[in-house]
C-alpha cells in the first residue's frame, strides 16, 4: 500500500519538459486504431486533416513544406469538439507519426510550464521543436489568455506548428469564464493562426453505462481483491482534498510515480472552487496514466454543484464526470490492458 498523503515531491522546473510525450493510455493508439463513427463523417474527415498537416502536404508559400530546414512560419490545426469523439486519439498518433521533434501536453500543462520557466526560458525550451500538440486548449482567465498569446506569438513565427484540440471553437474561446469581450483581440490573435476542424459525435466512455453510479461497498471489495499484486493507494477523498492543495499541480504526476491503482473512498462534495478544479487535474492524471481506480460514497452526479457544472468551468468538470464514469465502469480485461482499448481515447 502506497501512502499518497506522505508525498509531497519537488521537480526541477527544467525536467518539467524532459518526457512530454503520450501517456501510458495513449503509447498504443495510432491513426490505423482510431474507429471514426460511420454516423459522424466529421471523425474520418478529422483524421485525414490531422494526418494531411503532418505529411506537409500542403505546400506552404514559396515552396517550402511543413518540416524542411529552412522552415516557413508554424500553421496551426485545431481540432474542436465533444468529449469522447477521439481527439486525444488523434493528439497521440500525431505524436507518433510527426517526422519531426514533437511534443505533447496539456494546455494547463504548457500553462504551469510557462509559470514555472517564464516566457523567454519557455519559448527557448520550444524553439528546437518541429510539432507542439496541446490537448484541452482552454482560456479560463486573462492571465492564460495573455500568456497563450504571448507564447504562440514568438514560437510560431520561428518554425513551430502547433495541433491543439478543445471543447470550445478557437474564437469563443474564454466565453463565460471572464470578461472575453475585453481580450477579443488577442483571442481573434489565437484563433486566427489555426485551420479550424469540428468533431461531431456522442461521448464513447458512456455507453452503456449509468454515469453518475460509484461502487457498492461489495463491487469496492471485489474491485479491491483484483487489485493483488497491485501497487495500491488508497485513501479518504477528505484527506486527499487536503493534500492536494499542498501539491502544485504540475507535480501530480509524480505524486503518483509507482502507483498502479488508486481507491478513493468516501466522496464527498465539495463546495470550494478551489478543491474540485485540482480535483478535476487528478483525474486528469490518473486517466492519462491509465492506472486502475475505484471510488465510493457520494455518486458522481452530487461532487460538483450545479454553479460549478454550469458556470465558467463547466467543460472541466464534464470531462471530468466522463472520465470517471469510465474509470469506473470499464471492464477488468481492459483495466488491465489499457493500451489494448479498441475505441478512440478523448
């Protein structure tokens, strides 16, 4: 048993870039195991978008392609769309494919690197790279906003290209969240150096499942008792709350070095923005490296309040509720082999 509670750990701010690469869920996906939906022409017409932008097809203007030497300024694909619909799929076998030196992260990742480096040691970290891939695109505050404008502004020019993916079409980004129409034109900035592609079509990890549903005490003991052999934490959701707001979040990910599963037990809800939105960010590691998980107590639909699942941040705590739905509800055969999934990843 791991006691997650007695890790606090430090990270070099440089080695914050050193693996930016697919996750473990995502090491096994390429473009050939992405199953676009039939009933969604946009999923096939995404996947040859994204596999087009890598092959340089399109020659740029005088004549140079996407990854020659003497590199003309970085384009930009934008893949917008639905949780569920396989753009971190998509994300990942870019990575794979790209010829060139690729990186790939979250946009809230890229953000707590730039916060950590600072504008000029992160843009010097980037220079060097051919493909930037930025899942979750999201501009929750002016601070991001202007940051991602900033960053983007003196990268690409230089070479870079970048393919992010996002829940919210590149010029309403930051709607809702704050007062967007103050920053419109560095938001139109962004917006305006991406090819804009739409992914349609519903939300995979929920089929067939009752989303809201936690684990009876008995399905917990069963869950538990698979779990032998297992490098397990498990904990209080109470505890863990507390823990995490002595963690930065870019550090989560070593927070849970050696861990193959995590229990949480006892979910409660939680009424302070700032505990679910770091919620929010552990499950977004926990799901990215694929570990095994289970959770008891409050059912999924009573953690955030409705404030919370409808106002600035609601995409987060969606994708959120999604990946735990299916955290909870996937079969043992594929807890055990994530990487063997046969569906898109989002």
């Amino acid at each position: 048993m791991i006691d997650l509670l007695s890790r606090n750990p430090n990270l070099d701010p440089d080695a914050l870039t050193a693996e930016l690469a697919p996750t473990p869920r995502y090491q096994g996906v390429r473009f050939a195991t992405y199953h676009p939906n039939a009933a969604y022409p946009s999923q096939e017409e995404a996947r040859v978008a994204t596999q087009t932008f890598l092959k340089g097809a399109q020659v740029q203007p005088g004549g140079f392609r996407l990854f020659r030497r003497a590199k003309p300024e970085g384009r930009g694909l934008y893949l917008d769309g639905g949780f569920g619909a396989g753009k971190t799929h998509l994300l990942a076998s870019a990575w794979h494919d790209a010829p060139g030196r690729a990186a790939l992260m979250s946009f809230q990742d890229l953000m707590y690197i730039i916060g950590a480096l600072g504008m000029h040691r992160a843009v010097d970290a980037f220079r060097g790279h051919d493909l930037l891939l930025i899942d979750e695109f999201e501009l929750d505050d002016p601070g991001n906003t202007h940051m991602a404008n900033t960053f983007l502004g003196q990268l690409m020019p230089g070479g870079t290209s970048v393919i992010a993916t996002s829940n919210t079409e590149p010029g309403a980004l930051g709607q809702g969240r704050f007062n967007a129409s103050d920053f419109q034109r560095q938001i139109q900035a962004i917006a305006s150096r991406f090819e804009t592609h739409r992914i349609d079509g519903p939300d995979y990890r929920q089929r067939g499942v009752k989303p809201e549903d936690v684990l009876t005490p008995g399905e917990f003991t069963a869950w538990e008792a698979r779990q032998q052999g297992a490098t397990l934490a498990r904990l209080n959701h109470r505890d863990l709350s507390r823990h995490l707001l002595q963690v930065h979040p870019s550090r989560f990910s070593r927070l849970l070095q050696g861990v193959s599963a995590v229990a949480v037990t006892d979910l409660t809800p939680m009424p302070d923005q700032n505990v679910p939105l770091r919620f929010v960010h552990f499950i977004d590691k926990l799901y990215d490296l694929g570990l095994h998980a289970a959770f008891t107590g409050t059912n999924l639909g009573g953690l955030f309040s409705d404030t919370y699942r409808h106002g600035a941040y609601a995409k987060k705590y969606s994708r959120c509720l999604s990946r735990l739905s299916e955290l909870q509800h996937l079969p043992h055969a594929w807890l055990m082999a994530p990487t063997a999934h046969p569906t898109q990843e989002a």
